[in-house]
C-alpha cells in the first residue's frame, strides 16, 4: 500500500510538473529548469508527463515486474540527469556556504534529491 502511494503521488508530481512546463505562462517556481529557454523547458515538459504516465500505467494495467522496473529506472535516469542540468549546468552552485543563495540551493538540490529517492524506491521494489 505505502508503494502505492508514493505512486501516485510521484506519477503526480511528474504529471504537474511536466504540464507546467510546457504551458509557458506558468511558472515552475523551483523545478524551473531555465527561463531563458522556453523550448527546453516544453521539451523537458513532454518527458515528464511522459514519466508521470510511465509511474501510473501500472496502477490501470497489468504489466510484468520487469517491465515496471525498467519504467521505473529510465524515469530515474532522467530525474538524475535534470537534476544535474538545472544545478550544476544552467545555474552553477554557490560557493559561499555562508550566503542565503547557498542554502536556497541546497534546499532545491535536496528537494530534487527525494523525488530521485521515490522513484529508486520503486525500481528496488521490482527489481
């Protein structure tokens, strides 16, 4: 029951997220990727609705435990790598550990950082 739940709330998060980023007027707040490049941010958008929908097909079909599992992983695999680009790539991390924009920072990467441990969570349970 509690993998289901973080199922649906997981497959959710990435449903919302993706829809906000393809709708260019509404703003990510801090899952924004890059301002500056709107395309990017719409191409990253239809992925992640595409993500959403991988984590919540199995709650409506049937599908075999190794056909979740990999779902799961390529989910992970880029949650791990738009974590990288929006920290290290598109904004570099502060160096100043004393700053505000520091810690403003960690706080993301760490938000970030629990979504990637949801969707691990559910690679490990079919794997």
């Amino acid at each position: 029951m509690a993998i289901k739940a973080l199922r649906i709330v997981t497959g959710l998060f990435f449903l919302v997220l993706g829809i906000l980023g393809v709708l260019p007027s509404i703003e990510e707040g801090i899952f924004s990727l890059n301002n500056n490049n709107i395309l990017l941010e719409q191409i990253f958008g239809v992925v992640e609705i595409i993500c959403g929908l991988l984590l919540l097909a199995p709650l409506f079909t049937h599908a075999s435990r190794q056909t979740l599992h990999r779902a799961a992983l390529i989910v992970l695999i880029f949650w791990g790598v738009r974590i990288v680009l929006a920290n290290f790539f598109f904004r570099a991390p502060p160096t100043d550990v004393a700053a505000d924009a520091f810690w403003i920072w960690l706080l993301h990467l760490l938000a970030q950082a629990l979504i990637a441990v949801s969707v691990w969570v559910m690679t490990k349970v079919y794997d």
